[in-house]
C-alpha cells in the first residue's frame, strides 16, 4: 500500500484503481474561444518557454481571495498577475521606496 494511504482499510472486495500519468488533452484554439471571444483572448506576457521557477509563500485566506477574484477579473492569470506585483516591489526597493 502506498504511504499516502498509512491507515487507510480498503473495504473487503473493493479495487482502487492504480494512478495514471495521463494528462487531459490540450485544449484547441477553438474550443478555448468558445468560452473567450477571440476578441477578448490574449497571450500573457510573460509566458515563459519552459516551465518557470515554482515558489511557495503562506498569504493570509482574505488575501488570497481578493488576488484570486482580482485576477480573475481582470482575465489575467494568476502568474501573471503575481510576476508583474513582483517587478514592481522589486523596482520599488532599488529606488529606496517603500
């Protein structure tokens, strides 16, 4: 049994299906203006090639609700949206702002 599952009993005569790799297929361009017009879709500016650097940090909840529904708003991804707060925090301090 998996460590994930320490203290888990499976019930007499169940399968628990194996985990796969696989990955949902990519969405067509089509399909995704389906939900956006072709109008309103655009690129983020700052997506990367590859698969950028992952970071983690503990925000409080309240905050984390408003990035998330700003973000939303604005039709921005959350990447994006954190990059550019980022840049702007960092050229705040290299100017001796705060």
């Amino acid at each position: 049994m998996s460590k994930h599952l320490t203290g888990f009993t499976k019930p007499r005569g169940a399968v628990v299906p194996a985990a796969t790799k696989r990955r949902a297929p990519r969405a067509s361009e089509e399909a995704a203006h389906a939900f956006v017009g072709k109008d309103e879709a655009r690129e983020s500016r700052y997506r990367r090639e590859g698969p950028g650097e992952r970071i983690g940090a503990y925000l409080p909840p309240e905050l984390v609700q408003e990035f998330k529904l700003a973000a939303l708003t604005q039709r921005r991804s959350l990447s994006d949206a954190l990059t550019e707060a980022v840049r702007e925090w960092l050229t705040k301090g290299r100017n001796g702002t705060t």
